[in-house]
C-alpha cells in the first residue's frame, strides 16, 4: 500500500474565563499524514488518553482517607486528577452491575435488543437473592423495567435475567464482560458473575471502574435510570415494588446522576458516582469504605475538589466526523473518519486552554469494516499531546471487483486523475 501524505492548517482556539472552558471558534487545527491502519474485526476500541493522570495542583489532600483504593477521573478525557491504590485488586460486590448495564445499553445501540422487548426469569434468576425486584419463575418483565431494577434497586435477579436473554446463560454472558473488559483495556479486572454476588476470582480496581463507567456514560440515557432515586416497578398490578435508589447522593448532591453503589461483607461499602456542573462530568470510584456515610462523605469531598480545582469540555462528541480516508481497491475511494470516543480539553481552573488538533490519517485497503481504525486524532496543548483517540471507519466499504475496478481505472484515465 502506497502511503500519501498531506498537510491541512486551520486554527483551533479554546478559551478558560474563570473556570469555564469554552470554545472560541468553530475552526480546528489538523495535520493530516499517513500511517499505517490497524484493523479491529469488533469494531470495539478502548478509550485512552496519552496521559493517565492530569497535572496536579501543588497540593493534593488526601480526599480518600478512609478507602482501601480511589479514583477521581474527568470523564471527558479520562484522565485521572486523583488516585489513591487505583490499581489494587479488590472486590467490587454490586459496582459490577455497571458492565452488565454497558452491555445492555450496546445491545440496544446495535439492535440485538430493544427497551420494550419482553425477558422471561427463569428459575435459576429468580433465586439470587440478596437485593432484588423479587421476579418469579416464568415471569416477563420489558427490559426498560430490568433496566431500571437494576440501576435503581441493584436487582441481582434482573440481572441474571437480562444476561441469559442476551446470551442463554449468565457463564455466556460473563465471558462477554471479561472480553468487554480487556477492550476497555481494564488490566485489572475478571468477572466471574454479572452481579456482584460473592465469588472466587470476581475483582477489579478503583481504575477499571472508573473506566468502565466512563464507558457507561457515553450512553446518556443511562443517568436516566441511574438518577432515579425513587418509583415504581409493576405499578397498578397486584405486585407493586416501590424502589429507592442505593446511591443516595442522587438525591443529596447537585449534580450527581449515578452510577452504581456496592457492598458485600468482603469489598465493604463502594461507589462510583458521577456528577456533572457546567458541562464538566467526574468520575469518583472508591472501594474498601468503612460505612455507607464515610463513604458518601469522601465522594462528596473528592467531587467539591474536582469541581474546584478543574474544568473540562468536550471538543468532539463520539461519532464526529474529522474527514475522509483514501481507500484503495474499494467501491469507494474515500471513507468518512469519526471519532470513536469523545475528545476533550482538561485544563485547571484559571488556566489558558489553548490548544491544536492533529489528524493523523491512513491509506487503506478495501475491504474496510465499520468501526475499523483508520487513523488517530490527538489534541496537543503547550507543545505536549494531552489526548488521544483513535479515528474509525463510519461505514464498510466492499471491495472492488474486476469490472467496477477497471471502470475507476478508466474514469481516473479519461478525466485525467481528476475522479480521484
């Protein structure tokens, strides 16, 4: 495959007034030049950052004294703005929930599953135990109330229920977060369950919850189950269930919209929660808390300094397109390039958040999956790169046969290389 290369400058300015980053133009500054495409069948790619933890204040307190492991995460750019054991493997009880969830916001996404398709408990669902929405054997219930039973009441039985819907047993199912888990790059982490319940080999660390949360959110209507903090499941049947959420900072700290509490003798009192003000969301993941209120105290803390000492923006949403890679052999000549995870500028409070994108592109060969990487997006700020995303194919291309391939070959002739 032979490699082109091209240059294209415009100007990308964002500007932070007094903790607000915003954008000052609708310009961006890019450099497009080849490399060589990496394909990905699954179309699945993780969501990383050249820079795991963002440049700190001069002082960081110890906003976590009592967890055993913590995280404070802007989910705009993943990075990390505290961390405290963020890679200790521990137990995370019902926090596993959040990936049961992701997969079942993906399935929708991609259509393998819809919000008011039926799933029927079996026998085996409905003897979780432990905090439940109380499922019988036999009975069907739409996905949107599964969904809602477990982001809201941490329903172990809903749960399993959803997990053989998808994939006909929970082991199936399981193994699918564990695959999930290591595109998420989640080092971490085994599964061995769908909800938490105690189990050998069930673990994972204050960062790959934080990510797999961060995962979660680019689904936004999840935060409408995980903000809920208290309704009805079945109302007007004979078996109503009034449900109150876990997570009770939902309805103590503005701004808080979720994610997902846990607790088992064993990982004691966790949570990751996440908050969004002024267009700024932060992740905080804390396992090993010594009870529930210590707990909610030390999130609440890690999020006032967050909120205090830095901003974020979004740049690019997921799915925005930053222009077109030259496709060789294919029906087509050129593919749309879209970001496969959103782009943002973190930056502290007070700070100037100028900044410049580089585009980096790849000449690709046909056939070309959707999904597909096809080249890298990275943010550059005071000379330093401060994000990286990877670039996807936004649809397949076939490849070309001998007939379509020789009628581009002649068009190319007869124009002079201007159907290119």
């Amino acid at each position: 495959m032979q490699q082109w290369k091209r240059t294209v400058s415009a100007a990308a300015v964002s500007a932070v007034v007094l903790g607000a980053c915003m954008l000052t133009g609708p310009s961006t500054s890019a450099s497009v030049r080849a490399a060589s495409a990496t394909t990905n069948d699954t179309g699945l790619l993780p969501m990383n950052s050249t820079a795991k933890s963002a440049p700190a204040p001069a002082s960081v307190p110890d906003i976590a004294k009592e967890a055993r492991s913590a995280v404070l995460m802007d989910a705009a750019t993943g990075k990390v703005l505290y961390e405290k054991g963020a890679h200790k493997e521990l137990p995370m009880a019902s926090i596993t929930k959040i990936m049961t969830m992701l997969l079942t916001v993906e399935a929708i996404d991609s259509g393998r599953l819809k919000w008011t398709d039926q799933v029927k408990t079996s026998e085996y669902a409905a003897s979780m135990g432990g905090s439940q929405i109380f499922l019988e054997p036999g009975e069907s219930m739409s996905v949107h109330d599964m969904l809602k039973g477990i982001a809201v009441a941490s329903a172990n039985d809903a749960c399993v229920a959803i997990a053989e819907h998808l994939d006909g047993s929970e082991e199936a199912f399981v193994a699918r977060m564990n695959q999930r888990a290591k595109q998420l790059g989640m080092d971490d982490t085994h599964f061995s369950n769908c909800n938490g319940l105690p189990a050998p080999n069930h673990y994972s660390s204050a960062h790959d919850i934080a990510t797999m949360s961060r995962a979660l959110l680019q689904h936004p209507e999840i935060t409408k189950f995980t903000s809920i903090y208290s309704d009805y499941l079945r109302k007007g049947s004979a078996r109503p269930l009034w449900l109150v959420n876990t997570n009770k900072l939902v309805r103590f700290y503005d701004g808080v919209d979720g994610l997902k509490t846990g607790f088992t003798q064993e990982a004691k009192y966790c949570l990751s929660a996440t908050a969004q003000k002024s267009g700024f969301r932060v992740i905080a993941v804390v396992m090993g808390e010594p009870k529930p209120k210590v707990r909610n105290a030390e999130v609440t803390g890690m999020l006032n300094w967050a909120f205090a000492n830095y901003t974020s923006k979004v740049l690019y949403p997921a799915g925005h397109v930053m222009g077109q890679a030259k496709v060789v052999k294919g029906v087509k000549d050129k593919v749309d390039v879209v970001t496969a995870a959103p782009v943002g500028l973190l930056t502290k409070r007070g700070e100037d958040g100028a900044y410049r994108s580089e585009v980096v592109l790849a000449k690709v060969k046909a056939p070309i999956v959707q999904g597909q990487k096809v080249g890298e997006l990275k943010v550059v700020r005071q000379g330093r790169v401060v994000s990286t995303v990877p670039l996807v194919a936004k649809v397949s291309v076939k490849r070309a046969n001998f007939v379509q391939g020789f009628g581009k070959t002649m068009k190319k002739v007869i124009t002079f290389g201007a159907a290119d």
